[in-house]
C-alpha cells in the first residue's frame, strides 16, 4: 500500500488541502481537553509551512448530521492549533461559502486557515445524493493544489472531504501525510510481512465486533490470544457455565466456528476473575474458565491466564493488540490488561496498539514511549486488521 507523502511533493508557494483528524473532545465551556490529535497532525502541518506552502485544513468533529451545531465548531481546535504551532491560524465560519472563499483566496505563503466542520454540510455525507455531495466537493476541489490525507481516524470513510474530494482534484499531486503514512506502515506493511512469533492480543465486549478481525489474523498470526467480555461468548458455545457475565447469544454458532478454525492458534483464558457487581467493591473470586458461580459475572481473565499471556506476549517479535482483558477502568478487574501491557512494554517486539480502549490503557499506564505504534484510528485500525482496502487511501498518488 506505498503512497507518495507529503515529502514527495513541492510544496513552495502553493496551497496545501489537507484532510485531518481534529475531532477532538471538548468541555462545556468549549475548551480542548485532548489536543492528541491536534498533535498528531504537527509533523504534516509544520513541514508545508517550513517548505513555503500555505495550508487549508478541513476536518469533521462530531456527528452535527449537516446542521449547523455551535457546540460542534472547529474554532477551538483552531485556537488549539495556533498555540502549537505559536503563529496565527485564521478560521472560515463556514465550509464552502463566502467566508471560506474569500479566506482562501487571501491566504498568503506560511499561512495557515482552517475551515469549520466538514459535517455542517450535508454534501460531507457519503450517503448524500449526487446533486448535494457534487457541488460540495467541486468547491472544497478548488482551494488546493496539493491534496493531503492526513486523517487516518476516517480512512476506512468515503466522505466527500475524504474520497470525492481527491477524486475531483485528479491530475493534481494527491499524497499522505505522515501521520496515515505511518499508520500503513504498521498496520498493513509490517503486519503483512511480520517478524515472528506473530502475537495477537483480541479483547473487549463484543465478538461480533472482532470476528473479521479474529478471522484475518488466524490467517497470518502464530496466535491470537482472546480475553474481555468476548471470551464467555467462548465459553458459552463449549456449554459452559457463564452465570450472568456479558454474552453475545446470536454469536455462539459463529464463536464455534472461530474455535474450528483457529484450532491451537486461538486461545481462551484458563481462569476468570469475577465479581457479583458492577463495582470494584463486589464480592469477587477467581475461577476456572467456564465455571463461574450463579449470581456472579466475569469482569477480567483470571492470573493463570495473564500470566500465561504475558509469557507468550515476551517470546513474540511482532504484537497486535486491540481490546482490553477485562473492565480495565475499575480496579482490581484492570489487572489482566495491566499484565499484558507491560509484557508488551518490556518485550523487543514490534508493537503495534490497535486505537480504542487498549490505546488507552497503554497511554494511562504510562508505557506509551514502550511500544512501537499507537493507532490514532479505532474503526479505521479495525479494518485494516480485517484486511480491508480503503477507497480514500487507494486513489492517491502510488510510490
């Protein structure tokens, strides 16, 4: 999946489109509270600026469903923005009108301009009809000449901003920026050719959410070790006692099937840490797998299988993890995802931590600087774990 970067392009004296991922959390009073994303787009931003471009940034936050919602505007993370990169961003209060217009057409070499939320537009909208989306992209088309994709959160996306933008810009340099650049480079080069051991680490609530991914990484993985709420969905299709733990009844026929499939690759957790409420002051025990009490339900794999999990987590050259082992935000049921971490911080592998709550769990535990790569994107990383092509990504420009 080679794509040309932004670095491949010459970007002096022209005006750089750049699609990026400023959907960032705001407080009641407007603030950015996590500017990680903002962040993550500097190295992309920073390069056009100091090689002469001038910049036009457009991103979504939120769902404002092609209404006008105040509380959704990009101006904070403009204002956010400005203070990284200590020069002044300027901000079109719309997306495609005057202001916009009149504001790229004024925009000068250095400097940069972000316009508001993508999603105000119903053109955004890839489900939109023709005679909405058309008109909306043409415009967005014409404020660049050089498109950047830099927004991997929304790549498995065909949103005007995101697909039929590039596609009208066709003949002009359509690039990455380096921050989906390294997401490819993670996420489908060094998982397509992977230095083995190939360990897989799959968690969370739902196996309906995972099964493709389960899927593919059976596939090319030497294993994949399972935990979270998913594991008694498992448990269940071997006729196994669960009580009142999380499972996913329409999904034990296919859980049956992934079990067939994934022969002595796939692997359960051996015991189950447990609680009688959704509390860190529940009554708890530890049980063997498959056996948990009446009245109880399963919040975390037990010690056993943390334990072995972090052994084999050490002996792997390659670590793909998505999902947490257990109720990781509540003590003492975050211990199997503390476990598995930290062998993945101590390890030599490549490392690779698929977005979402796992992300989390590495960036609250400290071991961030640890490992390899952190998606930025939960379902965009999802998909790619699938195997999934990504429209956005596959029409710009070939390395």
């Amino acid at each position: 999946m080679a794509k040309k970067t932004i670095k491949d392009v010459d970007v002096s004296g022209k005006r750089v489109l750049v699609r990026v991922d400023f959907n960032v959390p705001l407080d009641n009073d407007l603030n950015v509270t996590d500017d990680l994303r903002i962040r993550m787009a500097l190295p992309t931003i920073n390069s056009v600026l100091e090689r002469g471009g001038s910049l036009v940034l457009m991103s979504h936050l939120s769902r404002p469903k092609g209404k006008v919602v105040p509380a959704m505007s990009l101006k904070p993370a403009a204002d956010k923005l400005a203070e990284l990169i200590g020069q002044d961003v300027a901000f079109a209060t719309d997306t495609v009108g005057d202001d916009a217009k009149a504001k790229v057409e004024a925009l000068q070499r250095g400097q940069v301009l972000v316009l508001e939320n993508v999603r105000f537009n119903p053109g955004e909208d890839r489900k939109q009809e023709d005679n909405v989306k058309e008109p909306f992209a043409e415009t967005l088309a014409t404020f660049g000449d050089v498109y950047v994709n830099d927004a991997f959160g929304t790549c498995h996306r065909t949103d005007s901003s995101m697909y039929l933008v590039p596609l009208k810009m066709e003949g002009k340099p359509r690039v990455v920026g380096f921050l989906v650049e390294k997401e490819i480079k993670y996420l489908a080069d060094t998982i397509s050719t992977p230095e083995r051991p190939f360990v897989a680490i799959v968690g969370g609530a739902k196996v309906s959410d995972k099964i493709n991914v389960i899927r593919n990484l059976l596939g090319i993985c030497d294993k994949v070790l399972v935990g979270g709420a998913m594991a008694y969905t498992f448990e269940l299709a071997k006729g196994r006692n669960v009580a009142k733990s999380l499972v996913e009844h329409d999904y034990v026929k296919l859980a049956k099937e992934l079990m067939e499939e994934g022969a002595d690759k796939l692997e359960l957790p051996t015991d189950t840490h447990c609680g009688d409420d959704f509390s860190g002051d529940c009554n708890k025990c530890v049980v063997e797998a498959g056996n948990i009490p009446v009245n109880f339900e399963g919040f975390d794999v037990g010690p056993e299988t943390a334990k072995k999990y972090a052994e084999t987590v050490l002996t792997a050259k390659t670590v793909v993890w998505n999902g947490p082992m257990g109720v990781c935000e509540i003590p003492p049921f975050d211990a199997g995802t503390t476990k598995v971490a930290q062998a993945i911080a101590d390890g030599d592998s490549t490392s690779i931590i698929g977005g979402g709550d796992s992300a989390a769990a590495i960036q609250q535990l400290g071991f961030a600087d640890h490992v390899s790569h952190i998606s930025t994107g939960g379902g965009a990383s999802l998909e790619m774990l699938e195997g999934k092509n990504f429209e956005a990504v596959d029409l710009l420009d070939e390395a």
